[in-house]
C-alpha cells in the first residue's frame, strides 16, 4: 500500500514469509517520514535498499494511525497540505503521473 500524507509518502507491506501476521513492514524513501505517523517506531537506515528507512509496526498500530489520520483529516487540497517543498514536488510528479494514468484508462475503456 503506497500512502501519501501530508509529513511523508509511504509504503506499508507484509512481512515476508508472514504475510498474515502480526506486524507490517513500513517503508519510506526519506528521514522522517516513518516517524511523522509513527513516532514510537525503531527506524533501520539500509543505504542499499530500494527503501531506505523501513521500520517493523504492530498491524494494529499501523491501523490505528491511519484511523487517527483520517479522523484528524481537514485540509480540503493534499498538495497545499505539503510544508515540504521536496517532498511537494515529488507528490505533484506522482499527481501528474497517475493524471496521464486516468486519461489512458479512460480512452482504452472506451475503445471497443
């Protein structure tokens, strides 16, 4: 699952091998951005993996904080939610990149 929020874009995964089981594999390509939704989390740096920073969390803490995200979701446009100018820019290239995607999908669903 790709999250992008507001403090960071992340990638939650099962743990391989445990694909049903208690904790979840929480991914991110930059310092940080575990931490902004789970701060308690014990961050390991891998200088040669595709993510960076990945972290261990209890299933039910990830879904806790995901609910707590919703719960205290006001902004009404997620880019201007962004205080980080790299950060923002990345997230408008992947804006971009998944417009182009819908466009796509919308001719070739059209086309018989």
């Amino acid at each position: 699952m790709w999250l992008f929020l507001p403090d960071g874009f992340l990638s939650i995964v099962a743990v391989k091998g445990e694909e049903n089981g208690p904790t979840l594999l929480v991914r991110a390509r930059a310092a940080g951005h575990i931490e902004a939704c789970f701060p308690a989390a014990e961050v390991i740096t891998t200088a040669d993996a595709d993510y960076r920073y990945r972290a261990f969390v209890p299933r039910e803490q990830v879904a806790a904080a995901l609910a707590e995200q919703v719960r205290q979701l006001s902004y009404t446009n997620f880019k201007n939610a962004i205080s980080s100018d790299a950060y923002h820019d990345a997230a408008l290239e992947a804006w971009g990149v998944m417009h182009r995607f819908q466009g796509q999908s919308c001719s070739s669903a059209s086309k018989p």
